[in-house]
C-alpha cells in the first residue's frame, strides 16, 4: 500500500504532502505562526497576565492594608507598623515561630533523610520497584486534611496507637503526644514527614540515575563499598538536587495549615499554632483584616528569605557552568 501511494505520488496522481499544504498558505498561517499556536499563546499570555495581576496586585493591597486600620471591612486610615509591633510583642506570634522553627527543622532534616534512604534502597534494582515508587509516593496524592484527620485517629490516646497496644494486655502502654502541650508540635512534625518523604525518594532518584554510569565504575574500581559509594561520591554529586529538595519543603513547611487544622486545631492551647493558624485567626475568626495582612507579610517575608537566595544561588551555578562549559 505504501509502495502503491508513493508511486502516485510520483506521477503526479496524489498530491505530495507539502504541495496539499501549501494550497492553503493564507487559510493555515497567521503572521508567520500556524492559527492554532497563535492562539495558544494568546491563551498562554492572558493566563499568565491574569495570574501575574492576581498575584501581584493582591500581595501590593495586602500589604497596603497591613498598615492601615482595617477590621472586619478595609479602612484605609494610615497607622503606620502598629499591626507589626504588636504582632511581634503578642505571645502567640512568638510561640507561632518557636513551633515553625521545630517543625521546619524535623519536617525538613526527617523527610530527606527518608526520601534519601528509600531512593538509595530502590536504586538498587529492587524487584517491584514500580510498586514500591508508587507506594512510598501515593501520601503525596493526599491532602493534608485527609492526612491530618487519620493521624489523628492514629495518635488519639482513647481509640488510636495508645488503646490499641492497651486493648491487647498492655495497660502501661502510653503515648499521648496529641494531648501532651511540650509533645503535640511533633506530631505534626511525624505527619508530615510522612506524607512528604516519598516526594523527596522521587526527586532523589530521579537524580541518582542521570548521575553519569562512569561514577559507579569508578567507584566500583576503587573498591569502594556501597554506603561508601553513595555517601561520598554519589550524594555530593547531586548536591544541587538535595539544596532543591531542602528549599521546596521548607516551603511546604512555611505555608503549612490544613495538617495542623485537621490534627491539632493548634492545641492543645496554643502549642501547635503556625504562623498560617495566626494569619487565619486574625483574618477569618477575629475580623482584624489589618493584624491579619501583617502576619500575612511577615509570612511572605519569611518565604522570601528562602526563595531570593536560592534564586540567587541558581544563577550564580548556571553561571558558573557556562564558564567552565
């Protein structure tokens, strides 16, 4: 059939592809560009603009209200960095960033350490190593809200881990870290972890096999073993992938809400609170839109701090590269 459509096209009898193309040159191009990709990027323009205007324009009217006297409607009497002083002075806003420096701390050092053990365990060509990817990833597909609210049944001392091990004979058992003030923090810190470590393994495996096959034999002539190998040789090698994985979920750490919402409602007390539970008290609960927009822009600084040296640092890299490339 091919031989016979060729030999047509040969004679003159079916017009090549080019020339049935070319027909219509006026019908199938706008301004140089096939009319479905102009308007794809005319599509892909608007979006852009309108995400843009959405992100930058609210951020500008947040922090704008933030130094206004807004309550339950905006108010644009200017007062100044009232809000901020006393946001600063207030014992939840302290307690708020004591929590985020334990949590980000566990949430950040645990899920690597994780997701870098799994990724090195799977590397090995494990047999079900597609299962076992989709297994360690699939918390990942959860929201928060749905973790937060089994970790909560989990950890709840009446009908979680704790009466569990009691209902089997074990009346001694006792793990109420839900409930404890000085322990509650860590359970949204075990939560968490769990549900991103497997976000991590992806990232980390994806970068252990685009490391160069020379690097294992090299490692492999040297007589180096296993934990060796990986330890230091393939790990520095990926450095740029661990720096990556360490900012994305110091991010995730930052804005997290829903989980501490679903597991902990930020006690008991106060001792779960996060400066996203501070923001949305303010906002939603107290009606001080003005309080509210300044723990907000003290929550997109601290976002900042992460982002614009990590920018930074990519930039300098890429730089750097070029020059030795």
């Amino acid at each position: 059939m091919v031989a016979i459509l060729a030999s047509q096209i040969g004679h003159g009898l079916v017009p090549a592809p080019e020339q049935g193309r070319a027909r219509w040159p006026r019908a199938r191009r706008f301004w140089g560009v096939t009319a479905v990709e102009q308007i794809a990027k005319l599509v892909a323009v608007l979006a852009l603009a309108v995400a843009v205007l959405y992100v930058v324009g609210f951020t500008l009217w947040t922090t704008w209200i933030s130094f206004t006297d807004s309550t339950l409607l905006p108010n644009y009497t200017f007062v100044g960095i009232k809000h901020y002083t006393r946001l600063l002075q207030t014992r939840i806003w302290q307690v708020a960033y004591a929590n985020l420096a334990i949590y980000g701390f566990g949430f950040m050092v645990f899920a690597t350490a994780i997701g870098l053990l799994l990724a090195i365990l799977i590397d090995q060509k494990v047999r079900a190593e597609n299962l076992l990817r989709t297994i360690y990833l699939y918390p990942m597909a959860l929201s928060f809200v749905v973790t937060g609210t089994v970790w909560s049944w989990l950890l709840n001392p009446g009908i979680g881990i704790q009466g569990f091990v009691r209902g089997l004979g074990w009346t001694g058992f006792s793990f109420g870290w839900l409930v404890d003030r000085d322990m509650a923090i860590y359970t949204v810190v075990l939560a968490a972890v769990w549900q991103a470590s497997g976000f991590a393994m992806a990232l980390f495996l994806a970068g252990l096999r685009s490391l160069d096959a020379d690097l294992y034999k090299a490692a492999q002539i040297d007589g180096a073993g296993p934990a060796r190998m990986y330890l230091r040789i393939l790990v520095p090698a990926m450095w740029p992938i661990v720096i990556a994985v360490l900012v994305i979920l110091l991010q995730f750490a930052i804005k997290t809400y829903e989980l501490v919402r679903a597991l902990t409602a930020g006690g008991p007390g106060i001792a779960t609170t996060l400066p996203t539970t501070v923001v949305y008290d303010y906002m939603f609960q107290r009606g001080l839109m003005g309080a509210g927009s300044a723990a907000a822009v003290m929550l997109l600084l601290s976002l900042l701090v992460i982002i614009v040296p990590y920018a930074i640092y990519r930039r300098l890299s890429a730089r750097r590269r070029i020059r030795h490339g």
